[in-house]
C-alpha cells in the first residue's frame, strides 16, 4: 500500500492535498484496492459549499457503490472529467490523475487535524 507522507487522510479512506486555500480530494490506495474495479464516479455537487462529512459524490465499483465523504468543508470547484471517460484512473492512480474534486477549504486548519500518513496506516493496518 501506498500513503504519501505529503498527504492528510480521513477514517472514511478519503486523501486530502493542501495548496494555500484549495485542497484536491481522493480517495486512498487501501479504499480502491478494497472497492476493486472502479466503472463509474459520479459526483454533481461543483459549485456547492458543503460541510465536513457531507456526501460529495459516489464511487461504482463491479460489486458495491460507496459514498464520498468531504474530509472538511468548503466549497467544490471543480471535479476531475477525465474520470467520466477513465474511471479505472482511481484505481490505477490514486493519488495522482486519480483524484476526484478540488475544495475551497473553509478552514485550512482542519486539514491539519486529519490524519497523517503514519497515522492512516496505523488505522488500515
């Protein structure tokens, strides 16, 4: 498994990136690998402030559909469109071309208080 030490993580398996005031948002290699194939990310809320723990989206795999969580709140500014043609990129990329919103984060303090690296693999073990 992989967990980028750059990187601050949620107990629901979703990433967070932080650069100044917009976070890019994932989910996690361990989330993916338990998901399997990955066929369909679908998320309509850009544009829309949330609060942490909202639902933001879903994510379809072979077998299951699981919600997206929002790490913290904020407002989304965008989704990541090459997913509705690639969604295997999550599954392929997590943390890379596999990410799924950019957040206007409300409070760039909360993504401190996310978990770090060590922190998530202590969780998923």
């Amino acid at each position: 498994m992989n967990f980028p030490a750059d990187l601050r993580y949620t107990k629901e398996h979703e990433w967070v990136k932080l650069e100044g005031n917009v976070a890019t948002i994932g989910i996690t290699d361990f989330a993916q690998s338990e998901l399997g194939d990955i066929v369909y990310v679908d998320i309509n809320t850009v544009g829309e402030e949330l609060d942490a723990d909202a639902v933001f989206g879903t994510v379809e795999a072979v077998k299951t559909v699981s919600d997206l969580f929002l790490p913290v709140a904020g407002k989304i500014l965008a989704i990541n469109e090459k997913l509705n043609d690639e969604p295997d990129k999550v599954n392929s990329d997590p943390y890379g071309d596999g990410w799924m919103i950019r957040l206007e984060v409300k409070d760039p303090a909360a993504v401190a208080a996310l978990l770090d690296a060590s922190a998530y693999e202590n969780l998923v073990g």
